[in-house]
C-alpha cells in the first residue's frame, strides 16, 4: 500500500514553485534549500523524507552522506541543481533567533508577481513599496479574500544551519501553508526567548485526517520543534472544501 494512497497536494507543496523558492531569509544565497515536495510533470509529489537541492557538489555530497540519498542532478532549464532524495523525516538544525523567520504575502498571476506585501504594505513592485496594501488585519480574513481569489497567499521563510554539519552554510525552506503563517508568532516568541543559536528539530510530518464528508486525507508537512516544545505543529483540525 502507497504511504499516502489518498494524498491531497496541500499548500505546503508549494514549496517547490521555482519562483517562490529562490529567495531566503538569509541575506545571501542558501547553500541547499529543503522541499517537501518534488515535481512531476509540473504536479507536486509528496515524498517520504526531506527532499534537498543544491548547486554545489560538496554541500550535495555532505547532505548525502549525513542523511542518506545519493546526489542526482536535476536539468531545471536555465540551472542545474543537484537533487539529494534523503533518508531523514528529522534533521537537527540551528536557528539565529527570530531573524532566521519571514512572512510576505504574495500574489501571483500569469506568470508573474505583481503583490507581495508584509501583511501591511508593500514590498514590491518598487515603486508601491512603503504603501499602505489594503490586506485583512487577521489571518483568517486573509485567507478568505486568497481563496475568492481577491489576495495574496503566505510565503515563510525558514534559514537554518544543519547541526551536524553547521559550517556548510544556511540552508532554507519556504512554505505556503496557511497554518505554519499561523504559528510563526509563538516560532518568533520561542526563538526570542532562547540563547542563540537555537537548536531545533525540523520534522517532516505526515497528517491524517478525515473531512466531514468522510474522504482520508493523507499529506507531509515541516514542523519545526525548538526543544521539547513543538512549533508549527497542526493545532487545528483541516476540513477540506
């Protein structure tokens, strides 16, 4: 029987739009970048462990031989990255305090992005940034105006360092759930309140459950846990449209 037989692509496999992943927290590029996702034909596939990219032969062979995988190069066109298929759902990291996490709201539409905002003024194009965006103050409202399709969706940004192995550089994730946007403020309160760097735990978490309508729903989704306290973790239960 297949892991996920019901498997739902959920927000979080957005990670892997190549738009959305090519900027980090970091104010340099990251060395590798962690996706819960990889695709096919243009459709996102869940996998059983963390999946990783990188453009460099050392860090991809260092990511290999600390978790399993063999390194694989992918032809994305204009780039060629090196893909290392793990064998770790958990990897230990280090985390410099609430600088190391980021949220904007981004819109995109035929191909291009036309609205990212901090969830109260712009960020790009240039010549809007500083002015006021006309999202929802709450979360929740956001989110209904996104599904209408009249807003912008989440993108955080998560930079770490590989505990292992912190010299090889900052890694980085992008997530596009709803849920993990939720949690950043007690992710934010819990790294403000711990000696730098924070040691953590980035989990690659399978959520089951059932809609009222009784469909299974099976998919993968980070969480980061800084000490025994589990943070972005689903609180909530989903209930699928």
């Amino acid at each position: 029987m297949a892991p996920y037989p019901h498997y739902s692509p959920s927000r979080d496999q957005k990670l892997d739009d190549a738009r959305a992943d090519r900027s980090c927290v970091s104010p340099s590029d990251p060395v590798g970048r962690f996706h819960v996702a990889r695709q096919r034909g243009g459709t996102p596939i869940a996998v059983s462990a963390w999946r990783v990219t990188a453009e460099d032969h050392a860090v991809a062979d260092a990511v290999g031989g600390l978790y399993g995988g063999v390194p694989q190069l992918l032809d994305t066109g204009d780039e060629h990255v090196l893909e290392v298929l793990t064998r770790r759902d958990h990897i230990p990291v280090l985390l410099s305090g609430p600088g190391a996490i980021s949220l904007r709201m981004v819109m995109r539409g035929a191909g291009e992005t036309f609205h990212v905002c901090d969830g109260t003024r712009f960020l790009e194009p240039a010549g809007a940034r500083g002015s006021l965006c006309g999202c929802p103050a709450s979360l929740s409202d956001r989110k209904a105006a996104a599904q209408a399709g009249r807003g912008p969706t989440p993108e955080v940004r998560i930079g770490f360092r590989l505990a292992d192995l912190p010299e090889l550089g900052v890694f980085s994730l992008v997530s596009t759930s709803w849920e993990v946007a939720a949690e950043l403020p007690a992710l934010a309160a819990a790294l403000d309140a711990a000696a730098v760097p924070v040691g953590g735990v980035l989990r690659y978490e399978l959520v089951e459950f059932t809609t009222r309508s009784g469909i299974a729903v099976s998919y993968r989704r980070p969480v980061v846990e800084i000490g025994r306290t589990q943070v972005l973790a689903q609180d909530a239960v989903r209930l699928a449209a």
